[in-house]
C-alpha cells in the first residue's frame, strides 16, 4: 500500500502508520484528557467503526477514561437499520457500551417520511434544501443529545480528511464563509449542554480508513444512503477526487491551507450569545433554534 507520503508499506506497518497519525493529530489539537469519559459517534460504516477500534486501543494506556459508543437512526429504510446492527454487534464484541436515539423518539419522524413531505414542497416550489441538509442539523442535534444522555465529556466524529476538506469547499459553494473556520479538529463549545466535538482521524484519507478497515476484515455497512445522489457533497466529492488522482496532496493542501487562514476567520467573527431555545429548550443562537424551524418549517412540528 502506497500513503500519501509516498511510501510503500507492508500491511502491518501501514496499520501502525494510520494509527501514530491518528495519535499524532489527538496529541497536537490536545483533545483529550486522561480521565475523559468519551462518546464515539457510531454510525456502522467504515469511519466509525474504525475510529472506535482505534480509540478503544488508545484507551487502553488511559485507565481513568472511559469510552462508550453513541448511534443516531435517522429512520432510513434498507440503509440505518442494517448499519445500526453492525454498530451494535461491533460494541457487543469489544465491551463498549452503546447508547442508542432515533430521529423518531427526538423529533417524532423519520427521515423517510420528512423526505416523503420534502418531495411535495420542492414540487411546490416551496423548499429547495436537500434532505441532507434537514439529516444533517437533525443528526448533529440528537448525537449531541445521546452523547450528553452517556455523560461524555468528548464526542469523538469520524470525519475524514475527504469530509472535512468537502465540507469546506461546500461552504465555500454555499458562500458562508464563517462555517469555514469552523471545520477543524476541535469544536470546543459555548454552552455547558453542548458536548464537545473532536474528530481524531480528520488528517487521515477516506482510501487509508477504507484500507485500514479491509485489512483488520472489519464489517461495516457499505451500501451508501440512497438519498446521497441528490447532495451537493457528492458531486464535491467526485471533484475533489478527480483532483487527488490527478495532483496527489490536493486534500491535504486545501485542509492546511484553513489551518493558516482560520484565525483572521475566527477574528472576524461576531460572539454570539446563546440561549435556550423556546421549543425544545436546546441551545440556540435566537429564540428557535435550527431543528425546531426545520421541522416548522416543512410542517411536521
Ligand atoms: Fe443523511 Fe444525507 Fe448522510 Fe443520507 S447521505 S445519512 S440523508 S446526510
Ligand atoms: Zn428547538
């Protein structure tokens, strides 16, 4: 296997290489301490399932932290629920505690039946956001939730490398330039009911995650979510890849260069004052916060 350092390795020297990276980036952002109680955020695919074998091997040397696993099922038929199993079995196998929310039991729908509501309104002429864009304001409001119900200090993401420099391009697309600033390793957080955010294996290639995975004969989901073909990350996605395998390093250029121009980002940005939202009594920057006007938005609230 070739790394992006250009390197050939044999397979166990390639799995050390990813895990010292993973290790390098968590001692580098400082995003944990030795007595964290830690949430990884468990999806079923590849990214988590490896996150969590590599944090439940680091936690090891830590014998005051504790780790435990957090999954959100958005309610997408022949898609979460067979993701959802492989997550569980895989904490079942290794004695991680697992907790467990839904889109149902949080927000009293399933994202199949938002979407079912979507089409009408797009048709209509009445909305034009994605149903990513509803799953992911909905997914990062319940993983917070069901990472404050584990009483986790940290909530670890799996996003990788592709994701984050995605992100970020997608922010540009979409013209938000403070969003910009805030795709980076730690998302410390302004309110006591936010459970901070670290991504330890956001320095490490989607293809190295999907080799590590390989190689360990690790199960996880591979079929993609049958509403990603109408996100615009996806087309980003085949952009950005054309990129890489055209001009090697493109990833991590476009990822360093945020790095340097993140805190003239950050400077420029007001302080905002949060509040408890008047709905549901979350966090929020105005009266209601995103979830609530989403779901109001679209009528299933
Ligand atoms: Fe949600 Fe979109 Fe991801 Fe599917 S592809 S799980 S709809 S964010
Ligand atoms: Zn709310």
């Amino acid at each position: 296997m070739r790394i992006y350092s250009g390197e050939r390795l044999c397979s166990k020297c390639f799995t050390k290489s990813i895990e010292e990276k993973v290790k390098a980036t968590i001692a580098r952002n400082s995003m944990f301490k030795p007595d964290d109680r830690i949430a990884v955020a468990v999806s079923g695919g590849k990214d988590s399932i490896t996150l969590l074998h590599i944090l439940a091997k680091f936690e090891k040397l830590f014998p005051k932290a504790s780790l435990c696993a957090v999954t959100v099922d958005e309610g997408i038929r022949g898609y979460r629920d067979e993701a959802v199993r492989l997550a569980r079995e895989y904490c079942q196998r290794i004695g991680v505690e697992h907790f467990i929310t839904s889109f149902k039991d949080l927000f009293d729908v399933q994202l199949d039946e938002l979407v079912a509501v979507l089409k009408d309104k797009v048709r209509a002429g009445n909305e034009t956001l994605s149903p990513c864009a509803y799953c992911g304001v909905l997914r990062r409001r319940a993983l917070n939730v069901v990472a404050r119900k584990a009483k986790a200090d940290k909530l670890a993401l799996a996003h990788n490398l592709d994701d984050e420099v995605q992100t970020i391009l997608l922010n540009i697309m979409h013209g938000d330039a403070p969003r910009i600033a805030r795709v980076k390793p730690v998302l410390g957080e302004s309110h006591p009911m936010f459970v901070p955010r670290v991504k330890p294996i956001c320095e490490v290639l989607e293809r190295e995650i999907a080799f590590y995975a390989y190689l360990r004969k690790t199960e996880f989901q591979s079929t993609p979510c049958p509403y990603a073909p109408t996100a615009m990350r996806n087309d980003i996605r085949q952009m950005l890849d054309r990129f890489e395998e055209r001009h090697v390093g493109t990833k991590y250029t476009v990822f360093r260069a945020v790095e340097k121009i993140r805190p003239a980002l950050e400077a420029a940005e007001k302080e905002t004052v949060l509040q408890l939202c008047k709905t549901c009594g979350e966090p929020t920057v105005g009266e209601t916060c995103k979830p609530c006007e989403m779901l109001r938005k679209i009528g299933v609230k």
